[in-house]
C-alpha cells in the first residue's frame, strides 16, 4: 500500500477544500446567532401591542354606531382583550355588536345586549382570544335619546402573529 498521492489528486481535494470556511465553528455560530435573532422576533410578539384605550361619541340612540374598529385588512392578530365603558349611559337596552368579514363580506359575529340598571358599567365583551385577519368593528346602540351625544370608552389589547 502506497501512501503517496498523486498531483492530479491532490489539486482534486485542494479544490473541493478551497471552498471551506477557514473557520467552521465561528460558521455555525454565525448560523446559530440568526437562527437565535428569528427565534427572539417571533417570542418577541408575545408580548403584544401597547394597550390601545379610547373614546367615542355617537348618537347612540338614533342609530347603531360605531365604537371602534379593531385591525386592519390582511393583517393577522390575536384580540386578547375588548372592555366598554357604559357608566355614561342610561339605557336599559344597550345592545353591543361585533361585526368581521367571513370569506370576504362583512357579517355579525356577536350581539348581546345589556341593561345599565343590572350590568356592570364596564363589560368584558371578547374576554379571551379572538384572531382576526381583517377589521373588527365593534358597534353600540341605547334605546334611550338621553343617551345620544355620550361618550363610550374602549381598551383592548392585540397579538401581532
């Protein structure tokens, strides 16, 4: 058995090795170190959006108003929270509607309704998780006129996904 090597084999592993890094563990971690920064933008997400807080004033009586939109079109969130502030009104038929699009056209998805003498004047109405991937409108509607021209506040909390 010969241990010498010829030149036509070692110019054939000179130029398979050429191509090597001159230092494959610094390689791995540069990987490791992207992999790591993908891993920590996603976790990232996690922590949610800033709590979005608010007002609205409608004439709430005259017709269904809008409180609030939530999201926006071909964007992907989670609602983790959606609280309403009735205290500023006296109705006792305030009914709260949610509307989203399903497969393209705009449909309610909630509706409830709530009395100011017997609910509480803060109402959890998504206590939990919704995801969405477009707009959440969030409407409100009194069967008092006393109650047009008051104020309805908002505070909910998003998830980026």
């Amino acid at each position: 058995m010969s241990l010498l090597i010829g030149w036509s084999m070692l110019s054939a592993i000179k130029a398979k090795t050429d191509n090597l890094p001159d230092d494959p563990a610094s390689q791995l971690l540069t990987a490791s170190a992207a992999q790591a920064a993908g891993i920590e933008g996603q976790t990232a997400k996690l922590a949610g959006e800033a709590p979005v807080i608010g007002s609205t004033t409608q004439n709430w009586q005259a017709a269904e108003a809008e409180v609030v939109s939530i999201g926006a079109s071909d964007t992907r969130n989670k609602v983790h929270d959606l609280s309403l502030n009735i205290s500023a009104l006296t109705g006792t038929n305030i009914i709260v509607r949610l509307y989203k699009k399903v497969n393209g056209v705009e449909r309610k998805v909630y509706e409830q309704v709530f009395n100011v003498n017997n609910d509480p004047p803060g109402l959890p109405i998504i206590n939990g998780t919704w995801a969405i991937h477009d707009v959440l409108k969030v409407t409100l509607q009194s069967n008092k006129v006393a109650d047009n021209g008051k104020a309805v506040d908002y505070d909910y909390m998003l998830e980026a996904m």
